[in-house]
C-alpha cells in the first residue's frame, strides 16, 4: 500500500489539501493501476520558520 507524504508551507484550505490529495490519488493510480482504495496521501504542514531554501529562511 503506497503511502505519499507531502511537505509543504502551513496555510493552504482544506479544499486546496483535498484537491491536492485527489489529484495525487487520482494520478498514481493511473499510472500504476492500483485501486485508489489502496493509496495513502498525508500532508504534513510545515510552519515557514522551520523551512529553509538555499540556506534562507521561506
């Protein structure tokens, strides 16, 4: 059962995570054929000050 794992910058709606994790869905199991039922998406909200890009601070 594969298990996706999305970081990302705390602050998107519910309905942009649920879009994200349908899509995300959706996409591997065209890919692969699998049952979506089998497909795991969690997304892991990331406050900016603990999330850096070439050394700076997000």
């Amino acid at each position: 059962m594969p298990l996706i794992l999305v970081s990302m910058k705390e602050g998107r709606s519910e309905e942009e995570k649920l879009k994200i994790m349908e899509g995300l869905t959706n996409e591997f199991v065209r890919i692969t054929s699998m049952s979506p039922e089998k497909v795991s998406v969690i997304i892991e909200e990331v406050k900016p000050g603990n999330w850096s890009k070439a050394g700076k601070l997000i």
